[in-house]
C-alpha cells in the first residue's frame, strides 16, 4: 500500500493532481470535505501526510488555514506551485446550449466570471468542490449541468470539455503546502525556505526591528501575513515565509527572533519550489 495522503476535495481535483505531482502515482488517496478534515486526518495518525491550498496569486491567502497548521502543531515539510486551468465540461454528446445551471467551487466562479458573463441565462451554483461537481454530473448522467473543473476531472469522470481555459487571468497560480505530523524530512543542506509565526510587543518600531534582523541574517522574506489574536483585541500574529542560501544564517536568525519576540515558531523548514 502506498503512502496515505489527505486532500480537500476528491480525486480529479486540483489538490489530488498537487498530490500526484508531488508524490508519484504509488498514494492512498483519503478525501476530505474540509481543510479542517485534512488536519484531523494528520492529528489522529490516519494519513501520513497532507496537501492544502494556501495561497493564489490572484485571490490572495487562504487565512484560516495559517492558523489551523499553528493551533494544531503541525509542520509543513514541503511546498508546490500549480498553474489552475479552469475547463467547462458535460455530459459527453452535451453542448453549451443545453447548459441551464453551471456548478463549481465558488472560487472558481470568481476566476471564470468574464467567461460566464456572456452566458447570463445560466444560473451560477456554488459547490464544495470543483471535481465532486464532475463526479455528480456523471453518477446522474445529468445533461443540463456543466461543470467547472480541471482537465483530470472530465478524464477521470468520462466528461466532454466544451470551453477550456476560460480563467479570466491566464497566468493564474496557487501555492499548495505539503504537512506532516513531525518536521524534518530533509538534510540541512537541501533546506532553503521556512515559514514562521510570532508575536511582536506594541513598541514601535517592534516589527521593523524583527525584520532587519532578518535582512541582516541575509534572509529573503517571501511573504508576510498578520492575524488577529482572537484572546487579545488588538494584537497580531505574524506568518512569514523566508528563503535563504545558507542554512546557518537561518539558524542565526532563529536564536535571535527567538529572543526578540513572543511565541515565536517555526512552522517549516523546507526546500523552495520555486527558482531562488
């Protein structure tokens, strides 16, 4: 048996092609209605690993699960791109005109919406999932409803293309986090990226000092997301991804944010999917 991994959504979906590309074909698919249900998954020892959304280049950070990975102890060990291609497909021997409902994920409606525009008679319906949507259409032979779903998904669930890539921003991307129950999968050597969460006083300048620290340890910030403490008013979380040529300067700079702010974590240590 391979290696059980969880992912939101069901197989022909965006996170089981992540999934995939990551891991090889040899996985245990164990698919989940929920980002929470992936993290319970990894927390009761029922998958060895998981995929989760955390990023578009479009529509931004996926916020709750920033805290979900924190609140649960769990560590992400690896991260991968995906370019989205948004595919509107049928029940073979359909067309367009026969389409009175369109359903998918509603981000997915939100990335197609110029598309869908000159179709306003079709009724626009929200969904769990863009694949699930694939999966309905074929278990019911249902011929007025067109999904919006990625290419796996018609191959998977024998459906017919009629409209492909009709994402509005062709260069569309998400960014998907590899988690495990326990960090450390990879030599020193072979790390260059991690994300980090801590906490700054209310002084001024708290944060600003945080990051010259961080430019002065030679580390490159990728990305800074703040969150409200919900049992404090007024006071923010920082998420931040870092990369860096050496992990020893890493390592400087872990003694010092250490020291510097509160509840400082490391949430991952990694190796850079994209070209330093």
């Amino acid at each position: 048996m391979g290696l059980k991994v969880a992912i939101q959504g069901i197989k022909g979906s965006n996170h089981h092609q992540v999934a995939r590309e990551f891991f090889g074909d040899d996985i245990e698919l164990k698919e989940c209605l929920s980002f929470d249900a992936i993290i319970e998954h990894l927390c009761n020892g029922l998958v060895d690993k998981g995929i989760m959304a955390i990023e578009n280049s479009i529509a931004g950070s996926i916020i709750p699960n920033y805290n979900l990975v924190y609140h649960n102890n769990i560590h992400i060990i690896g991260e991968h791109y995906l370019s989205i291609h948004h595919n509107l497909m049928v029940l073979k021997g359909c067309s367009l005109e026969d389409v009175s409902e369109v359903h998918t994920h509603p981000m997915a409606l939100l990335q197609c919406k110029e598309f869908l525009k000159s179709y306003p008679h079709i009724k626009l319906v929200e969904s769990a999932d863009t694949a699930e949507t694939a999966k309905r259409i074929n278990d019911g032979q249902l011929t007025n409803i067109a999904a919006i779903a990625p290419k796996m998904a018609a191959d998977l669930y024998n459906l017919e293309i009629i409209a492909p890539e009709i994402q509005t921003i062709k260069n569309n991307a998400t960014r998907f986090i590899v988690l495990k129950k326990k960090n450390k999968v990879l030599p020193k050597e072979e790390i260059n990226k991690a994300s980090l969460r801590f906490i700054t006083d209310h002084k001024r300048g708290s944060l600003a000092t945080v990051l010259n620290v961080m430019s002065d340890c030679n580390l490159n910030l990728t990305k800074i997301q703040s969150l409200p403490i919900i049992e404090t008013p007024w006071k923010y979380a920082f998420f931040v991804d870092v990369t860096f040529d050496e992990y020893t300067n890493f390592s400087k700079a872990k003694s010092l944010l250490q020291i510097m702010s509160e509840d400082f974590r490391v949430l991952g240590e990694y190796k850079n999917a994209l070209l330093l």
